[in-house]
C-alpha cells in the first residue's frame, strides 16, 4: 500500500507553512520572546482565518472537519517556523476533550466559538502523567481545589480544560473566583505554560469523563502526536540551517560542507530523520481511522520523535559550532522547541513505559 499526502493536504502545510514564514519571521519570534509574549494576536487571527482553530472541530460544529493529519501538518509547519500560537492546547487538545466528553450543551456552547477565534482553552492534564507532591487538584460539591502545573496554553486561556485526580474533566472560567494563575518560565519562550491554582473554584463537569478515562487519554494521545509533529518540523529547520551553513561558512579556505567529518554530521540527521516523517503520519493517521491502534502509536512517535529531535538538534549546533549558541543565529529556540516538546506530556521514557503496558509487556 502506498501512503503519501495527497494534493489537498500538501495544499493546507504548503500554505500554512508560507503564511508562517511570512507573517511571523525569526525576528518576529525574537522580538515576542523578548517581550514575554507567547502569543501574537494577529498571527493567531491571519490563522483563524484560514480555519486552522477549528481543524479538528467537524463542519456541523462550525468548524473545518478534518482530521489528526491535516492537524500534525499544520503543527510540523508551526514547529518548523517556532510560531508563538496557542494550537497545542486550544485547537487540538481541548475540541478533543469536548467532542469525547463534553454533552450536546457544552458542544454547542464552546465549539463553533473556538473554530472562530472568539475564546482560547487551556488543558491542564500532565498531573495524570506524573505530578509533584503539591501538585494535583481535587473535585467536590464546592468546587476545584489544588494546583494545576504546566497547563498548556494556560496564560493565554479564556477558559481551562482541567483534569482532577480521578481523570474528570472540567470546565473552568479562566478569570473566575478562586482561579489563580501564575506563568512559568521555562527554556521554551514560544509557548504558554502555566500553573494554576484552584481555591473553591466553579467548575463543570464534561460529563462523559465521570466514569471513564478514555477522553482523558485521548486527550493526551493528541496532545503527544501534535507535539511530535511540532519536533519534526523544528529539527527539519536544524538540519536545513546546518547544510546551509555548512554550504557557506569556510575554513581553511574552504566552506566547511567540503570536509567530510561535516559531511557525515549532516547525513546522520537527515538519515535519522527521514523515517520519522512517516512514523508521525501513520500516527497521526491512526488517531482518525485506527483505534485499536491510535494510543500505542501516539506513544512511538512521542517518544522516538523526543530523542531524534535531540540528536539533530545537538548535531545541528556542533555543525554551526561557537555560532550555534548565539543569538545572531537564533538556532537556539529550534533548539528549546525541541527540548520542551521532549518533557511535555510524558519523557520518553515514561512514555515507552506506557507502550509496553499498552502491549501487555509490563
């Protein structure tokens, strides 16, 4: 069988991806970095316009109504330009969590509106990977109480997606009484993180979560499968800027692509890299059409996406060598992309852990 994207999907990343390096340039990036901004609004608005919110969210519901493919293009495109945009967590994370278990009312309510940009989520579920001592939140009849940590997209939410220590999930306002929100700073200046800290807080359930976990997983297995994506187009644009360097830079009289210790640099990334393309696709894939087999591959491609990211975006720097580590190039938000993307939702191996369970090996 053959698998390759077909016209309309090159179409959607094609202009994604040129939209991006247009509207939202390294320059752009530094300077949103610089200003503790994780968001640029009218980058966010341009992509609203081209339907990228509601990616997810089907037709009936006001969104676009495709699948976690066209999804993982888009977040390659994001990856590859490290645009500073709210996608992980509001436009693929939450309408997941919505459409496994939210009711009809709540569907109807919040889908239509984050097709059309009117409001941002931030989800909160890493405590049901792995938590600090302090950390977890508990739901009663007055309320959330306890502490959120690293919720995605969190600073830049109108409303949150929280996950209690039993796996519910619930609705919160983001500005409501007994909400508290503090950023977090972490190496990845691109992406909103933050923690959040419930006192008594109202909440409302997504009723299909009550009883059952698997909107929750499922949940992460999107998250997962959109942040290996992400790391895919990141280390595309290492490799990229590295032959092109290496194509330029001279020593010795020569540019340094010549030797061949540069040389094999360049094709170890690109060889490591190349199957992961595929890897990302048939998860992304398999999340759509493929249940039996959607959450053991999200894990794949989390984890084996996590380490070769590393190793091309190490590689990358050693190629650009003392340059690499300055800002003039810039490589190293590529660079802490692709760390940050490592940790979120799951190390790798925590997340092989997980595979092996899937598969009855532990």
């Amino acid at each position: 069988m053959e698998f390759n994207l077909n016209e309309e999907q090159r179409m959607l990343q094609e202009s994604v991806l040129g939209f991006l390096e247009s509207e939202c340039p390294l320059e752009r990036v530094r300077t949103s970095a610089d200003a503790g901004e994780t968001h640029i609004p009218d980058v966010w608005s341009r992509l609203t316009d081209l339907g990228i919110p509601g990616i997810l969210i089907p037709e009936d519901q006001g969104g676009v109504g495709l699948g976690f493919l066209e999804a993982a293009l888009v977040a390659e495109a994001m990856g590859r330009t490290v645009a500073p945009v709210p996608f992980v967590g509001s436009s693929v994370m939450a309408p997941v969590a919505l459409l496994a278990a939210g009711s009809d009312e709540q569907k109807d309510r919040w889908l239509a509106r984050i097709a059309a940009g009117e409001v941002l989520f931030g989800v909160g579920v890493t405590e049901q990977i792995g938590s600090r001592e302090d950390s977890g939140v508990d739901a009663s009849a007055d309320g959330l109480q306890g502490k959120a940590m690293f919720v995605l997209d969190g600073m830049d939410a109108d409303m949150l997606i929280i996950a209690d220590r039993q796996g519910a999930l619930h609705l919160v306002e983001a500005a409501a009484k007994g909400v508290s929100r503090r950023k977090l700073v972490t190496i990845d200046r691109t992406r909103s993180v933050a923690e959040v800290v419930f006192e008594g807080a109202a909440a409302e359930i997504l009723p299909g979560s009550a009883s059952d976990r698997e909107p929750l997983l499922s949940t992460i297995d999107a998250g997962r499968v959109i942040l290996a994506a992400d790391s895919l187009g990141a280390s595309q644009t290492m490799l990229d800027k590295s032959v092109e360097y290496a194509k330029e830079r001279k020593q010795f009289n020569r540019v340094i692509g010549s030797f061949q210790a540069v040389k094999h640099m360049c094709a170890d990334m690109a060889a490591e890299l190349e199957p992961c393309r595929s890897l990302v696709w048939y998860a992304a894939h398999a999340a759509s059409v493929l249940p039996d087999e959607a959450r053991l591959m999200a894990c794949h491609a989390k984890a084996h996406l996590s380490d070769i990211g590393q190793f091309v975006a190490r590689k990358s720097t050693e190629v650009h060598g003392g340059m690499g580590f300055t800002d003039l190039l810039g490589l190293h938000y590529w660079f802490k992309r692709i760390g940050f993307n490592r940790q979120l939702l799951g190390a790798p191996e925590l997340v092989r852990e997980e595979a092996a369970s899937i598969q009855g090996w532990v």
